[in-house]
C-alpha cells in the first residue's frame, strides 16, 4: 500500500539541534567531573554517622533545632553533614541518624584520624589520647581548643532531650571495586540480551524481514541507552555540585531502570515506525515516515511519563534523603529517556537506515 503522509512535523530535521543539545549537557558533566568530581556518598567513601534515640520522642519543631544543633556541632570538628535520616513512630519522632564522610575540614582523612575523631564526639576533647589529640591536630590545626568539643550526649541533652540513647561509630565502604566490577558486568550482559531481542524483534520493521534492518534498530536502541546514561549521570554531577546530592548505593539501581524504561519507549516508536512503512510503503524509512510516527507515539509516551514523573517527584520532595537519592536520578533518567526516545534514537535510524529520495519526490508528486 502506498499513499500520502500530511505533514506531521519536521523531527528528523531538528536532529542537528537535538543532537548538540545532549552533547552539550555530557561535555559539561566531563567539565564537572574533571572539576568537582562524583559527590559520593558513605557507602563509597566510608565515613561515621551518629544515632540518637530519642526516648520519649520529639516534635517536629524539636526535631529541626536538633539537627540543626547537631549539624553545627559537628561543622565545629570540621565534620561535614553528608545526610540525615528522621526516624518516627506514630506521630512523635523517636530518633536522628546524622551521617559524614571521612573528610575532616575538606581534607580526605585517614583511618587513625577518623577513628580519633569520632572517639572524641563520644567521649569530649578532653577526655581523649594524646596519639588521637596529635593525629587530629593534622586536620584541625595545633591551635584548635579541643576543651571546647562536650560529648554527643551532652551535646543532645543541652538540646533539650535528657534521655537520649546516643551512639556514634564508623561506617566502612560497602561498595567496592569488585561489586561495581560486578554490578558493570550485570548491566552489560542485561544491555546486550535487550538488544538482541530488539534486533529480533525489528529484523520486520520493513516489508521484508531482513537481520539487518533489525540490527539498524538494535543499534539506534543502544546509542539512545547510552545517550540517557551519559546525561543522568551529567545530570547528577551538576546536582552534586550545586545542590551537594550525593550518589549512594541506589545509583547502581537506576542504570537498570534506564535499560528497561528507554528501551520501552524506543519500541513503542518503532512499532509506530513499522506500521507505517507497511502502510506507506512507497516512504518506507523516509523522514515523514519518522515524523509520522513519532507524533502518533508521543501522546502515549510523554503522558506515561509525565505520571511516573510526577509520583517519582512527590517521592523525591517527601521521602527520606536515602529514598530521596534514588528519586533524583530516576527524575533525570525518566526525563533523558522520554527526549531520546523521541528525538535521537528514530532519527539515528532514519540515518542508519538511509535516505528515500524517491519517497520524498512520490509524495510530491501525489
């Protein structure tokens, strides 16, 4: 069957712009990674985090003085809050979980060092060695009072809570080079499956099946996938640098999700895509062939979207800021995932796939 496309539209002809937009944002993630670096959080870097159980519990309104409280005190041992974590039973919240890196006055601290700064926040200053006192002295300065730092637990209770439980410990890396060599491999072996069934699938996205129109397709799937890799993780650089959001443990997760959400969208576009060349063959793989599709697919699309989006984004506003550091990046992912799908990854295909001259001139002609 063969017929004329109206005029749905000229994405395959904004691709120049659609592509600089996104190499843009990836090369200021490389200029923020040369400059500022991943904001990681304790589960890569290690670091302490100090547990107080308020007994009796708190209100909200006492729960903010204390951990501003405790967020000055530590900014006092050169400590920088990385998170904290309200803990609540009913109505009252029962407890604080406040976490730092093992960083002492932005200098990387070794482990003598941090373990002799948290004995301190257990004990007061002047209460530890003076191995502890000099290996401090290193990141605080010879001239710092160490007379001045109380303990956490007199420091809760000047607060205003005379029954806390107070605990203060290291925490040590949980993410090592070996899991995120694991964790790569797994993504990779899951990223090439799904282009095989791609490739599979699609080997029909022309009147007659051929393994190489769906490689043209499995192809413009990966470098879409890798496109939405690329910009949440420039996405979550620029975050981490303006905002100080850290990437923690969770991150790992959102990699997955963006396998499955993009891949999802690119074949709703490329169903979209396959029908149409079976309808107009005589365009079939031409840029109003795109057009069209794309425009039929984007209704369904962004209002998916746009509903993930918004339950994702009432998570990231409410949730815990460990709930909170998977939200953000999944924001990004889902934002990354709809623009690709729709304005990279079918006009990648429309340039693997070739130009249709005659398509074009057959439509004027009609």
């Amino acid at each position: 069957m063969s017929g004329v496309i109206k005029k749905e539209g000229n994405i395959f002809g904004r691709f120049k712009i659609f592509a600089i937009v996104s190499l843009v944002i990836i090369v200021l993630g490389v200029v923020a990674l040369c400059f500022a670096g991943f904001n990681s959080g304790i589960e890569f870097t290690g670091g302490a985090e100090i547990s107080v159980d308020f007994g009796s519990g708190v209100t909200d309104e006492q729960y903010g003085d204390i951990e501003s409280g405790l967020k000055d005190y530590l900014a006092s041992v050169g400590a920088e809050v990385s998170g904290t974590a309200k803990i609540t039973d009913g109505e009252n919240v029962s407890g604080i979980v406040v976490s730092f890196g093992s960083e002492i006055n932005s200098q990387g601290a070794d482990k003598t060092a941090m373990n002799a700064l948290v004995n301190m926040l257990g004990v007061g200053g002047n209460n530890i060695s003076a191995d502890e006192r000099a290996s401090l002295e290193d990141y605080l300065g010879s001239d710092f009072n160490f007379g001045s730092i109380v303990s956490v637990s007199d420091r809760v209770t000047s607060l205003g809570v005379a029954d806390a439980d107070v605990s203060v410990y290291t925490v040590s890396p949980t993410i090592n080079n070996q899991g995120l060599v694991l964790s790569a491999i797994s993504l990779a072996v899951a990223f090439v499956a799904v282009l095989v069934y791609v490739a599979v699938r699609f080997k029909t996205v022309a009147k007659e099946p051929k393994m190489s129109d769906g490689l043209k397709v499995a192809l413009a799937v990966g470098i879409g996938v890798v496109h939405d890799a690329l910009v949440t993780l420039a996405l979550m650089l620029f975050a981490g640098w303006l905002f100080n959001i850290e990437i923690t443990a969770f991150f790992t997760a959102v990699f997955a999700l963006i396998i499955v959400y993009s891949v999802y969208n690119a074949i709703v576009v490329f169903d979209r895509i396959r029908v149409n060349n079976d309808r107009y063959a005589d365009l079939a793989g031409s840029a109003e062939v795109v057009d069209k599709s794309v425009k039929e697919a984007f209704k369904r699309i962004v209002l998916t979207s746009a509903a993930i989006f918004a339950a994702v984004l009432i998570v990231a506003i409410f949730a815990s800021p460990a709930v909170r550091s998977f939200a953000i990046p999944v924001l990004f992912a889902l934002v990354s995932g709809t623009y690709s799908s729709l304005c990279v990854t079918p006009c990648l295909w429309k340039m693997f796939n070739g130009k249709n001259d005659g398509g074009a001139e057959r439509q004027s002609a009609e």
